[in-house]
C-alpha cells in the first residue's frame, strides 16, 4: 500500500484533515528532539516546528506532537478561511503544504483552488520542490503526496 492509501485510509476512516495533514508532517519531517537549522538555515525542531525555535532547545515527544496538532490546525484554519468547503483530503495535502512553505509561500496554490482551478491548484504543488536552490528528492516526493491527496 502506497503512503498516499495510506493516508486516504484514514480519511475513508473517518480521521480530519488536521489528522492526515499531521500524518504527512510527520512522515516527510521525521522527529528530532533537539534544534537544528534546517535546509534553509532556519531554527528548527521536532516536526519541522520553527516558531520560538533556538539553538541548543529540546523537546519531549510530548510537546512534539502538541506543536504539531497546534501547527496544523494553525495551518488548517488558513487553508479553508482562503479555499473553503473543500473534500478533507484536499484540506489536508494544502494543510501539509502551507504548513512546509508558509502562508504566503502557498497562497497563489490556495487561491487557484478558490477560484475554481482545482487541477492547476493541485499540479502547481508539484513546483515546490526546491529548497535554498537545490531540488530536494524529498520535497519531490512529499509534493508528490500533497499532489495525489488534493486530487481525491
């Protein structure tokens, strides 16, 4: 089963875009308990979770996975304020999206979907896979994800 079943799994389970969307973070950010900066030179930790990040901080699991809830349902709050009703898996790959690149690194993505353009909004995720210059085969592969999921 590919990791996108995987994760509409969860989604024909009943599971919220917050919960897929964090499902997907998890997989492609991994999980490091102290900070680190990442491609970009950002100060980051846990599950990609850069807000009041500093070097030489450390975390619990516990406040991980509490900084990601909170990210996500962040980040699910802007997605439907820009795309509205949408299916959740849709939510959750633009969730996941802006969550990685930001709000206004996704806005022109959201605001494609809002004006109707679901299969352009979805395909230009496949753009941002790049990071301070380089293509990162990761971010292929979590756009790639992101893709699949917003088209169901």
């Amino acid at each position: 089963m590919s990791r996108v079943q995987t994760w509409h799994k969860l989604a024909v389970g009943g599971a919220s875009a917050v919960v897929m969307a964090a499902a997907l973070a998890a997989h492609f950010e991994g999980v490091r308990h102290q900070a680190y900066a990442d491609v970009g030179g950002v100060a980051t930790i846990c599950y990609g979770h850069t807000h009041g990040v500093y070097p030489g901080m450390t975390a619990t699991q516990a406040e991980c996975k509490a900084w990601l809830t909170a990210d996500m349902a962040n980040s699910e709050r802007y997605v439907r304020s820009v795309v509205g009703k949408q299916p959740d898996t849709r939510i959750a790959a633009l969730t996941d999206a802006c969550y990685n690149l930001g709000q206004s690194g996704c806005r022109k993505i959201l605001d494609r979907i809002a004006a109707g353009n679901v299969r352009g909004g979805c395909a230009s995720l496949l753009r941002y896979d790049e990071a301070a210059g380089q293509v990162l085969p990761g971010l292929v592969q979590r756009r790639r994800a992101e893709y699949e999921l917003c088209l169901q």
